[in-house]
C-alpha cells in the first residue's frame, strides 16, 4: 500500500458515501474527511433558492474540502474523502451552471479559484465511485427523513447522476472503481463488503 494513501468516495446525495468512508476508515487505518452538511450554513437556503445561493454554497464545500486535505497532507497521513472536491466542479458547479441556476460570470470566478487551489493539492490515488438510479437514491434520502432535503426534486437527482457519469467515463479506468450499490446494503451484504475490500488493496498496493 502507498505509504500515504489518498482514496476519494464519489457519488450522487444518498448513496451511501459516508457509511462506507466510514467503514474503510477502519479497515485501512485512514483518517476520515466528512463531507460538511450538518454545519453547513447554506444547504437550507440553496434548496429553497437554488439561482440565489447556488455560489455561496459551491464556494463553502470548496474551501471546506480543500482546507482539510491540506491539513492532513501536511501532517503526512493516509485518508480517505467522503466527496472529492473535483466533483464539486465537475458535477454539482457545472451542473448549476449548465442549468442557469449559476451565472456565467460566477462560473468563471469559482473555476479561476477552483484550478488554483488544485494546482496546490494531489488527486487521490483512487475514486471509489458508488452508482445508483435515481429511484433508489430518491429513497434513500427519503428515509434519512433531512427536513431540507425534502425540497430536492428527482429532476435534481437525474441531473446528478448524468454529470457523474460523464466525469467518472473520463477518468483513467485503472484510478477507478465503480460499485453498484443499487442492491447493496454494507450493514448486511459482508460479503460483497470484503469483495470491495480486496479490489481496493489490488488498486493501491
């Protein structure tokens, strides 16, 4: 294994993301960087005005995960990312952008900013891509029962998931795993868990 492993979990809201950068945390000895949702001062805001606060919130998730991941790169350790922030850019800006609810002119000031504190950072090692249809994630975070995640809409969803196809289809397939979590339940299926284990240590040794 890389002395310093950096492993990314990608995926559409409600996949399961955090349960299992929870788990592999464990598994791999890595510290884990949550993705800031709880705390964060904007995610109300944005989904009942998503054209109003559309940049506030890109540019807090993109402080937000650039900060931690120079911390823990200059305190020499191994981690792993519930969201990278390539998919803030790539997914969720540019799907903001492409559907008017960013302005071109705060598009380009959030990518300025975006390519020059990347060029400050290395990309993980690997993307753990976790993959589910819209149906199930709607579920998803429908059970999870988020009061401000009651406003997101399966047109928002959709979107997503067609923007994280195209990026995750123009990344090097050997930094990449794909899961189908459609059917996987990590606090039930163990061995499908262990099969996942095995296919991360054959991709960072």
């Amino acid at each position: 294994m890389n002395e310093f492993p950096h492993i990314g979990i990608a995926g559409n809201i409600g996949v399961g993301k955090t349960t299992l950068c929870e788990k592999l945390s464990e598994v791999f000895s890595l510290q884990p960087i949550y993705e800031s949702v709880i705390d964060n001062p904007y995610l109300e805001d944005f989904y009942s005005d998503m054209e109003r606060w559309s940049f506030n919130l890109q540019i807090y998730f993109l402080y937000h995960r650039f900060s931690n991941q120079v911390k823990l790169s200059n305190m020499k350790k191994g981690f792993i990312q519930d969201r990278t922030i390539y998919e803030d850019r790539e997914i969720f800006a540019r799907n903001l952008k492409d559907s008017g609810y960013m302005s071109e002119r705060d598009w380009n000031t959030y990518s300025e900013l975006f390519n020059n504190m990347t060029s400050f950072i290395n990309e993980p090692n690997l993307i753990i891509y976790l993959k589910a249809n819209t149906d199930t994630l709607l579920t998803r975070i429908e059970n999870r029962n988020r009061i401000y995640e009651a406003k997101i809409s399966p047109e928002y969803i959709h979107s997503l998931n067609v923007y994280y196809n195209k990026w995750i289809s123009s990344l090097e397939p050997e930094n990449v795993l794909i899961i189908d979590t459609n059917n996987f339940n990590i606090f039930k299926d163990f061995d499908m868990l262990e099969e996942i284990i095995n296919l991360i240590k054959k991709k960072i040794v």
